[in-house]
C-alpha cells in the first residue's frame, strides 16, 4: 500500500501521543463537591456513594486543606440541615449563624486561598424538599427568588467567592446580582446551574442530604431531557443576567448539550459529574467491571473535551491523586 496519509503515525508511542494530546485534566479543573453536618469529629459515609462522606465543620476543614494540597482550588458547599429547622419558606438559609454560613467562615479562615461556591437552593431546608416555596401545591418562581436573593447576599457576607444557584427559578441570577450590587459584594461570582436536567441521577445526593421532593418532581423548574435548545436559551439568558460562569448538569449523558453550550457563550462552563454518575462507577469498579481509575479519567476527559472548563466531581480528590500518578 502506499498512503499518503497513515494517520497511526500520530499514535505510534507514549512521548508521541503525549505530543499531541489535546485534552489534559488538571486539579485546578474540578471543583470538589462538600458535605457538611452538624457536630464535631463526624464523618459519615454516604450509602449510596461509597467512599465519599458527610463531614462535620472540623473533618471538613482538614478536607479543605487536603484538597488545597492536591492542586484542587475550589470547593462547592452543601450543607444537611436538621429535621426541625425545615420551613416551607427555607428560613434558616437566610440564618447568619446557620450551618451555611458558619462553614463558609471557618472555610476561609482555615484555608483562605480556596475559592469557596456555595449552593443556592431551597431543597435542603425545605419542608416539602423543593428547590422553591409551595403554594397550593406549585413551586412559586418570583417568592422563590427573593429568598434566593437574601440567602446568596448571606453566603457572600460569610466570605463565600460565588454563590452558585441550583434552582433553575426564571430571573434569579438578575436578582442574585442586583442584590449583591446593593449590599456591595461586587466581586462575589455567581456560578449560575444554567441547563440543569430533571435527572434520576441526583439520586445519591438527595440520600446525602435527605432532601428529596416529598411530593412530585422536579419537571417544573429542572429542565426536560429531551431538550437542546432549551439549554441554550436558559443559558445565554443566565449570561445576559450576569453569570460568571456557567453549568450543564449532570454531565456524561449530556455533551452534546455541554459542546453546545460552550459553543454558545463567552464565559467559563463547568459540568457537574452527579452523584449517580459517581454511583454507577463505584458500583462497577466494586463489581470487577470496570477499572475505576481509568473509567474515571476517561469520563472528566471526555467532559473538559466536550468544552467544559470546569469540572464539579466527587472523584475530584482521587482525579487529583491519579494525575499526580
Ligand atoms: C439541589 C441540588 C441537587 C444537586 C445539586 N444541587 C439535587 C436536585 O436538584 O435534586 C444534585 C447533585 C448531584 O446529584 O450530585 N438544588
């Protein structure tokens, strides 16, 4: 055969391929999800997500600072909130001694270089589990991101560097925005959950917070999965309403809406590997089936490939060490 082109010259060798590759994950990419409880010297696994953990404020900050020394340079907080301080309204988001606000605080004190985002959403303090306040049995948009509002002006008065809203409300990065303007917090990101999906694969992480929907679903305000242009439309709207950077979710059964995305706006986008997609492998891996740590760097390559420069991961940590090799 003679062949002009032998496209396997390009593959022929470990130095070679290294030459040529043109996605390459770094710690600084992900940003590592957090799980915080009440108490001291608390770490609690997760059932549904072998090997990750509910930590109370202490463990969390040695967790903080472990990542820090990995090369990880983000974390993004979640916070468990007890039973009876649950409202329909989230009135202890807006608490500025709450479980929120005291780990942002003892974040930034312990480790001030990280860059601390938290979750804006109603789901972990609602009584009915929703990201938003009912009424007559809805989830109500404009009552909904007033709270949002305050509880974001909250977070960034403890010290968090972006405020990332999880709740898909229409209008809530304007106003998270403005109110930020008006209390003065002008360089507090916003990290805007742009396209996220109504997802069976948040699964796990309602069992980490025990805040799944007591009644209905989610298809209100999470977005339907058969949509594409959707995404871009909620998308350059989050843009135009001052987001810094923005979020596809979950991640693996959806780059192609990532690429889009990404291919639709001038801002940093990140994906958020979900807790069922962390699940799925952990559970193959356990099995036999699946080398993990392959699977796992396969999996966050594929995502930064597909345009997200930032990847939200419980393998965060391990993704980490492995690059480290
Ligand atoms: C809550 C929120 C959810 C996730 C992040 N923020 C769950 C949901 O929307 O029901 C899911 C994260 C994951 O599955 O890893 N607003």
């Amino acid at each position: 055969m003679q062949l002009i082109r032998r496209n396997r010259i390009l593959r022929q060798s470990p130095a070679v391929r290294a030459m040529v590759a043109e996605t390459m994950l770094k710690p600084s990419d992900f940003i590592a999800p957090l799980f915080i409880i009440e108490g001291a010297g608390i770490k609690e696994e997760i059932s549904s997500m072998p090997g990750y953990y509910r930590r109370s404020v202490d463990l969390t900050i040695e967790e903080v600072n472990e990542l820090w020394a990995l090369g990880i340079r983000s974390v993004l907080l979640f916070i468990k909130c007890k039973d009876e301080l649950k409202d329909n309204k989230g009135t202890e988001a807006l608490n500025e001694d709450g479980l929120m606000q005291r780990s942002i605080r003892a974040i930034k004190a312990a480790c001030p270089g990280m860059v601390v985002m938290t979750d804006v959403a109603l789901d972990p303090f609602s009584s009915f589990g929703h990201d938003g306040i009912v009424e007559d049995g809805e989830i109500v948009n404009d009552a909904t991101v007033e709270v949002l509002a305050k509880m974001s002006v909250s977070h960034a008065r403890a010290g968090a560097d972006f405020v990332a809203p999880s709740d898909m409300m229409d209008g809530r990065i304007l106003a998270i925005r403005t109110a930020l303007e008006e209390a003065g917090f002008t360089r507090t990101g916003i990290m805007s959950y742009s396209a996220k999906y109504a997802s069976c694969f948040y699964g796990p992480f309602r069992d980490a917070l025990d805040s799944a929907p007591g009644f209905g679903d989610k298809k209100t305000y999470q977005m339907d999965y058969a949509n594409r242009l959707e995404a871009v439309k909620e998308t350059i709207m989050d843009v135009e309403e001052g987001a810094d950077i923005v979020m596809v979710k979950p991640a693996m059964a959806y780059l192609d809406i990532v690429r889009e995305v990404a291919d639709n706006v001038q801002v940093p986008v990140s994906a958020y590997h979900v807790s069922g997609e962390y699940a799925m492998i952990k559970a193959a891996a356990k099995m036999g089936w699946l080398n993990e740590e392959k699977a796992v760097l396969e999996s966050l390559t594929s995502i930064k490939r597909a345009g997200a420069s930032l990847i939200a991961t419980y393998y965060a940590k391990d993704a980490a060490r492995w690059l480290k090799g």
